[in-house]
C-alpha cells in the first residue's frame, strides 16, 4: 500500500486499480480446442477476487480470444471490459458493435508471442486518430499502450486519447539492478509527465509478484493490467487442491 495524499491532515491509502488480463485462459483451451477452461468463468472469479476490470485481447489471428468469448464477457462483467486491439478495420468494426467500456489500441505482429513494443503514435498518428474518433463516437473510452517517451506521450495526447498505458516490459525484463533502476527512473519520469499533460495513466506488462510493488508506488498510476503471472500463479497454487479432488474420485 501507498500513501498518496493527505486529507484534512491524515494521510490516504490507495491502490492502483487491478485490470486481469485473461488471454492466457483461453490459450490452455485453445491447446485442445475444447471448452475448458471457460474465460468467461475466470473473469468472473477475477470480479469475485476484487479485480477492478477485465482484459481481454480479441487478436486478428484469434490465437486465445475469439468473437463468442468476447460477446460473453461484454454479457456477464460486471466491473469494466477493456478490450486491447489493434487498428485493423475488422477488429475496430467489432468494438464497435460490442461496446467494450474501454479499448486499449496496441500494435500487433502475426509472429509475436504477446505484445512487444508501444505503439508508434508519431509515425501513425492519423490512422490511431481516426481509430480513437470512430471508438469514442460510440461511448468507448480509449487508451493507448506506450512506451514511456514523451515523443509518444505527446503524440497521445494530440491524438485526442484520454488515457494512456506505459509498457513495463523493459523493467521487467531488466538484467540487472543497474538496469532495472534506470527503466524504472524512466516509467516514472513518464508517468509525471503524462500525468501533468491531463492524462490518465494506466501501466503493465511483464509485471509479476516481485516487480510490482515499486511500480504499485507510483502515485500516478490509476491502474496495473496484468495477466501472465496471475494465471501461471493460479496453476500452481490450484494444482494441489486439483490433484486432491481428482485422487477422490479414483476409488
Ligand atoms: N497490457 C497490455 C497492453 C498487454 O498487451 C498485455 C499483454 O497482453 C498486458 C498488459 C499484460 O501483460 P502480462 O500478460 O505480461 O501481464
């Protein structure tokens, strides 16, 4: 916990906000193109655990997510739908129709394992314009996933976004001490900056249960989206207690 202001002279405790990202989930099923495990499901024990949104990444190629998966989640969430996406004109004619609460605009590489790098506003700064008009024209609110430059920062800010999130990934994947520090000055010079240009701002990826504290301490930061190390976490804390109803039934 943080203390990040003082009311009335006694000092407040905030939290960043928890977005879980559940992409994973689908990819186990997807490893048998079955039903199990159901994402819509763990959305919702992700609600019940305290989850503040839900993340989901309806891909081009449709490797995790697909269309049926996020039809359910816009139906049975009940705190907010972030949908990531790219800019492609199929993907953002379906935001569209299913109305996600938010979207998170990233870029996307056919080849990539999970997402690289931030998006280039500078360089596509009219085509991520129009994208954001045509999602705000219909009640989404837009968020931009960045890397923590000013350059990118400034172009979000131009690009009539209102909210932006900073790529962890170079912190988290830090080396060494030396590293990590310097990646970490960077995120939080960025988040100052952001935050002073009116912008909420949101960060993740790559993060995990030792590098998200000092990232949690960020006063700026609304909001952590997080997704792999939840759920490889819940694999290994869930398998005991899996083996032990499975061991029940083998009488
Ligand atoms: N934020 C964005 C924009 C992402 O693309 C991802 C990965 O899907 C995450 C957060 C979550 O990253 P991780 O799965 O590494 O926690």
């Amino acid at each position: 916990m943080v203390i990040r202001q003082k009311r009335n002279g006694k000092a407040t405790l905030t939290m960043p906000k928890l977005g879980v990202n559940i992409d994973h989930v689908a990819t186990l099923r997807q490893a048998r193109q079955g039903i199990d495990p159901e994402p819509g499901y763990a959305a919702l024990i992700c609600e019940d655990a305290g989850a503040d949104s839900i993340v989901a990444h309806l891909r081009e190629d449709r490797r995790h997510i697909n269309d049926a998966d996020l039809n359910l989640l816009r139906k049975i969430i009940n705190t907010r739908l972030n949908l990531e996406m790219s800019c492609a004109a199929e993907i953002v004619g379906i935001a569209c129709k299913v109305r996600p609460d938010q979207a998170t605009l990233v870029p996307e590489k056919r080849r990539e394992l999970t997402t690289e790098g931030g998006l280039d506003v500078v360089a596509n700064f009219k085509k991520i314009k129009n994208t954001i008009a045509k999602l705000q024209d219909h009640g989404i609110e837009v968020s931009l996933f960045i890397d923590p430059s000013k350059r990118q920062i400034d172009a979000s800010k131009k690009s009539g976004a209102r909210i932006i999130e900073l790529h962890t990934g170079r912190y988290a994947d830090a080396l060494d001490r030396e590293q990590e520090n310097s990646y970490f000055k960077e995120l939080e010079d960025a988040c100052i900056y952001a935050k002073s240009s009116e912008l909420v701002v949101n960060a993740g990826h790559g993060l995990d249960y030792f590098n998200t504290p000092k990232i949690a301490a960020i006063k700026e930061i609304e909001e952590l989206n997080i997704g792999y190390s939840i759920i490889c976490r819940a694999l290994i804390i869930g398998l005991k207690k899996a083996v032990m109803e499975m061991k029940r039934l083998c009488v």
